[in-house]
C-alpha cells in the first residue's frame, strides 16, 4: 500500500467515526434533525442487520464476512499494484467503509446510521465509501483497456 493510499484509506476510516461520534453525542436513538425539512435530514439510528436493516440480529456472522472481506481486498489490491488506478481505488473504499462499519459493530454491537433522505434507509459515511468504491469497480470493468468489443464483433 502506498503512502497516498494510507493516508486516503485513514481520512475515510476517521471521516465516518468522527461524524458517528459528533451524532452520538448531539442526538438520542431515534432522534431526527431537519436540514432540509422533508428531503434531508440528521436521523440516530441503530442497525443490528447489513444493508436496509436485512438480517438483523446476525453480529457475529456481519464480523465474520466483514473479516473475510478485508482480506480479500487485501490479497486482490496487493494483485494490482501499478496501473488499475479505479479498481485500487474502488477497492481501497471499499475497505474503509468495511473497516469503518465493523468498528462500530465490534465496539457497539450495531453499526450506527444517520444520514436520511426520508425515501432511502438511514446510511453513514462508510455505507457511502461502499457504495463509491462499488461504482469504481463498475466502472473500472466498464472501461478496461483491452476489453473486447462484443457489438459489431
């Protein structure tokens, strides 16, 4: 891992702590601030399951698959050192939203969430650094030089 790496994987990992902390100790379980009233708001809440409070109550398993995950984002980065700009990328957020959310449900036993747009489940910082590391890696088979054409063969 390089040094730019380090330094981007720690500022996403400190990003989504520090924001859960400023939450937790500004708001209450359940506790909803308006930003935008009715499209955008601060919202505490506690999700023992994964993506849209599926599977709750499964910690150990969330660990577990969390654990497996980071390694394997290791194994893979460690494969593509040089070039693969957006793949390392989308992997290396990919990472700290993992390692971001594992934290909270190793010390809390829940990962906390708090962003809600009020049409979407409440998510985190991490949650987002998922995301946007899937849509780099998306993008990065999208664009893949040497990629073979399958149109007008």
């Amino acid at each position: 891992m390089t040094l730019r790496s380090a330094v981007l994987l720690g500022a996403l990992i400190i990003l989504d702590q520090s924001s859960k902390f400023i939450i937790s100790a500004g708001l209450q379980l359940n506790e909803s601030l308006p930003i935008l009233e009715g499209i955008f708001h601060i919202t505490r809440v506690h999700n023992t399951g994964m993506a849209f409070g599926l599977f709750k109550g499964m910690l150990l398993v969330f660990i577990f698959l969390s654990v497996i995950v980071m390694f394997f984002i290791i194994l893979c980065a460690n494969r593509f050192r040089h070039g693969y700009k957006y793949l390392r990328t989308g992997l290396l957020f990919i990472l700290a939203g993992t390692i971001g959310n594992l934290a909270d449900r190793v010390r809390l036993g829940y990962v906390m969430d708090f962003i809600d747009l009020r049409v979407w489940p409440v998510f985190n910082i991490a949650d987002l650094t998922i995301t946007g590391g899937g849509a780099l890696l998306i993008y990065h088979i999208l664009t893949m030089p040497g990629k073979k054409k399958i149109a007008g063969r």
